[in-house]
C-alpha cells in the first residue's frame, strides 16, 4: 500500500515539474518574441511556477 502511494506521488511530482518547466518556458519564449499581449505571458509563466511549487510540495510530502 505504501509502495502504491510512493509512486503515485513520484508520478504527480514528475508530472507537475514536467509540465510547470514547459509552461515556464512557453511563457518566457511567447515574452520574449511577441509584443501582443506580455499579461498572458506572464498569466503562462504564473502558471509554471506554481505547478513546480505543487511539485515542491509533493516531492516533501513523499519525504
């Protein structure tokens, strides 16, 4: 039973870190090439940010 949650909360802390670094750098690339609209950049970088801390969070949690 320990096993099971162990690796699911391995796999919510890859998934989370996995995709907040994509959000990060979709958000940092969308900043730095376009000039339309840097608020939604920053909503997508926010957003990144916060999946890597939900990662944070998991990976102490495992701990």
């Amino acid at each position: 039973m320990a096993d099971d949650q162990d690796r699911s909360v391995r796999t919510y802390t890859i998934l989370f870190s996995a995709v907040g670094a994509v959000m990060l750098l979709v958000g940092l690339l969308d900043l730095l090439t376009t000039d339309d609209n840097a608020l939604l950049a920053w909503v997508i970088i926010a957003c990144g940010v916060f999946n890597i801390g939900l990662a944070i969070v998991f990976h102490r949690r495992r701990g």
